[in-house]
C-alpha cells in the first residue's frame, strides 16, 4: 500500500493544534509478516541509495526525531535504519547539556555532530529541546549563562525559532537535506507503555519518578510543540506529525519520507572521465597478466 506522506507533513506557515493531528491511523500492514516485508523492502532501498549518497558526494541528510517519552524514537530509529551502512551513518543522543556545552551558543553542541557530505546524521533529540522543554521549563534558561537582558520571556522564544530557521537555511543552502519527525503519541498510550516498563523486569530501566513528573506536564508540553511546529516547519526543512500509537504503522511511515527524501535527490555514480578509463584499462592489463 503507498502511503501518502503529504498526509502528515506540516505546510510551511500552518498554525498545528494538535488535537486535531491523529496519533493513529489506517494500518498500512495487514499482518506482523506483511510488515516485516514491507519495512525490509524500504530497508533494503534506502541502503542503495544511501551507497548511492555516499558515493556522489554532494548532498548529506540529517534525521531529525522529537517527542514524548515512550512514543518510540529508539526504535523507530533501529528499525528503520537497521539496513544502512553505518560507515554513511551516525546516530547522536542529546541528553542534558555538559557544564562545556552551556558555556556555548545553544546550537553549538549539534552543529558539532552535522552530517559531512555523503552522509545520513541522525538526531535523537536536537537543538529543538531549547524550544521545548526549556519553554515549559524556564528555570533552565538561568543556567545557561544568557545575559540578563536577553532573557525577556516575551522574544526569547520567537529568537530561538529564528535562530533554528537561520541555520536550517543555512544547511540547505550548503547541500544538507533536513527532515524532522515529530513522533504523535497519545496521552492514554503513553500511560500503557509507562506501566508495561513497570511490569516487565527487562524494561524497568526505561523508567522512573522523573518520567511521571513531565507526563503531569503533557498540556504544556504540547503547547511547546504546537508553538514549534508551526513556527520552524519549512518546504526545505519540514516537520511531519506522525501518528504513533501503533509502532509498526509509525515505523512504516518514517520509512518512506526517508525513502522518498534520498528519491528526490536524483543523484547518480560520479562518471569516469576518459583519461581515467584509459587508466583503468592500462591496470586491468598489469592485472591479467
């Protein structure tokens, strides 16, 4: 089944309420086997053509994945890419920043990990924290060592979009192409993967008291991303809501933007010049001999 992508794709100027995005939709898959094949078939596309990247050298991609605790980036992000060589692909984490990171500009800590030409870069967290759980926690900002006068709550925000937006141009401008996921989970299905972390021994790890206490947050946190999203998706950068109740059908739809991101590129090998298949041809005969 194609699945059309544009369906979950932010327009560039949109205002997004949420509550009016799914966080599910019509499975694409009508059993596990169908789509384990279909997710292989994506996987085993995107691996040629991410060869295909590396290999002409001109464009790098940057994956970008935001959401609430337990809607599945980890594995969205294993699944999906589990087929790409991971010489032409990175995977960075973004945590809380290091006392090093916060004595820098808040983009400094990821502009420092961008995909180099020929390369996917994966971002599992980003620089867009700085307009999420720093708007619901301001408190963070005093930490960050900002001058006083620039911490007017009232233009800070609309700063850091423009900052994100400035670089993104930027990046664009300079080959990189950037997709960002915002993985769409509802409330109810968080609090079913919060109390299986509980019950099963292997996932009690995943969780603790520091979970809940940002759950009781959930009205401003959407508020943050209802905020974000609009005002940072872009025809060259956009942000696709993605519904993500049902892992698999989540997994299946960041797949094909993917796959349709590198499609879009219309890259080719580089072509051999003349004097070089002179060359070749003057070793392949050292070789036969």
């Amino acid at each position: 089944m194609k699945i059309a992508v544009k369906n979950f794709r932010v327009r560039e100027g949109e205002k997004v309420n949420l509550k009016k995005w799914p966080t599910g939709t019509e499975r694409y898959y009508g059993s596990k086997k169908q789509y384990k094949k279909m997710l292989r078939e994506r996987i085993e596309e995107m691996s040629a053509l991410q060869n295909l990247l590396y290999a002409s050298n001109r464009y790098s991609v940057l994956l970008i994945f935001q959401a609430m605790d337990a809607a599945g980036k980890d594995s969205a992000i294993k699944h999906v890419m589990s087929g790409v060589n991971p010489q032409g692909c990175q995977v960075f984490s973004f945590k809380h920043p290091s006392a090093h990171e916060l004595d820098h500009d808040f983009l400094w800590r990821t502009s420092i990990c961008l995909p180099e030409r020929g390369r996917i870069g994966i971002f599992n967290r980003s620089y867009y924290e700085e307009v999420l759980i720093v708007r619901v926690h301001p408190e963070i900002l005093r930490s960050q060592g900002i001058p006083e006068e620039l911490l007017d709550d009232r233009k800070i925000w609309d700063q850091r979009y423009r900052s994100i937006t400035g670089l993104e141009d930027h990046l664009y401008r300079n080959g990189t192409r950037i997709v960002k996921f915002f993985l769409h989970l509802s409330k109810e299905e968080q609090r079913k993967r919060f109390l299986a972390r509980i019950d099963e021994p292997d996932k009690n790890w995943k969780f603790s008291a520091a979970d809940l206490r940002e759950r009781a947050l959930w009205k401003d946190y959407m508020k943050a991303y209802e905020a974000c999203l609009s005002a940072t998706s872009r025809r060259h950068a956009p942000w696709y809501v993605v519904p993500a109740d049902d892992k698999a059908n989540a997994r299946l739809i960041v797949s094909q933007i993917v796959l349709d991101t590198l499609k879009d590129l219309k890259m080719e090998y580089p072509k051999s010049s003349a004097q070089h298949r002179k060359e070749l041809r003057a070793l392949r005969k050292q070789l036969e001999k």
